[in-house]
C-alpha cells in the first residue's frame, strides 16, 4: 500500500477508535463529492436535537506544518469552500492528524495494551470568507483545538443544541 493510503487508513482508525470510546456511531458515505470523510453521530443528547451528527474530512500529514501555537495547513480549495458557510444540516470540521513520517512509530504494542500515538486537531471553515485563491488555502488550526473523546463530544451536544463550534 502506499504511504497515503497507509496514512488514510490510519487516520481513520484513529478516529473510529476515539468515537467507539466516546459512544458514537461512524459512518462513511459511498461517495466523497462533498469533501466528508467521516459523519458521527450520537444517541442520548438532550438539546434540541436528539440524534446530532457532525461531518468531518480528514487530512493526515507527517510535514512539520507547526508554527507557533497553529499548524498552517494548506487545504485544496475545493475542500475549502465545500467546508466553509452554515448552509448545511449538520456541522462540518476539517480534521488534521500529525503523524511521524516513519510508520513503525504510529502505533506501540506493549505487553498489556497497544497505543496509538500523534495528535490530531480540529478546525470549523463555517464562518471564513470567500477566497481568491485558486489551488488551495492555507488554514490555521490552534492547537488547543486538540481532537480528543472529550472534544468530539462536545462538537456532538453543540449539534444537539442546533449550534456548531
């Protein structure tokens, strides 16, 4: 497999297994037009909404792309306009998983548990403007928005409540 694909994959465990925890439901749709990778949804919510999903794309890079207290990621403009505006029915997120470039570094099998290693992010183009960028643009994702089981639900009871983040 090619280390794209290997990336892809990767990344999308990584989030299966952070929404297995936090007791979502992944699900991919067939055909990726809309720049969706991955939709999540969530029973048990009490806000206005009683089943809210959030939609994501996911990128996975190994290039150092940090700087400062973003990472500076440059996104095809495609992607960025489909992720961009409210106009849609559920909240969408780029999702952005830093990865080491040497593979055998993602993931650690110990005695006792296996451990998915690197950090990934999150970011909502709901409310940036238009660009005349042809290609691509590059985004800046705060590392505070950290992508943890906590944050993903959080970004699951914001849709419950009609809103996004």
């Amino acid at each position: 497999m090619d280390a794209g694909k290997k990336k892809e994959q990767f990344n999308i465990a990584y989030l299966h297994a952070m929404a297995a925890q936090a007791g979502l439901n992944p699900s991919q749709l067939m055909v990726d037009d809309d720049s969706i990778d991955i939709q999540l949804s969530g029973k048990g919510f009490t806000g206005m909404l009683r089943n809210p999903m959030v939609q994501l794309q996911l990128k996975c890079t190994s290039q150092n792309l940090v700087s400062g207290n973003v990472i500076k990621f440059p996104l095809s403009r495609k992607n960025f306009d489909d992720l961009r505006g409210g106009n849609v029915i559920c909240p969408r997120y780029l999702v952005v998983l830093l990865i080491p470039e040497d593979d055998e570094l993602w993931v650690k099998h110990h005695s006792s548990h296996m451990a998915l290693h690197n950090i990934c992010y999150w970011l909502s183009l709901r409310d940036f403007p238009n660009t005349n960028n042809i290609s691509s643009v590059t985004v800046e994702i705060p590392l505070s928005q950290r992508l943890t089981t906590t944050s993903l639900r959080h970004l699951l009871t914001l849709a419950s409540d009609g809103e996004s983040a």
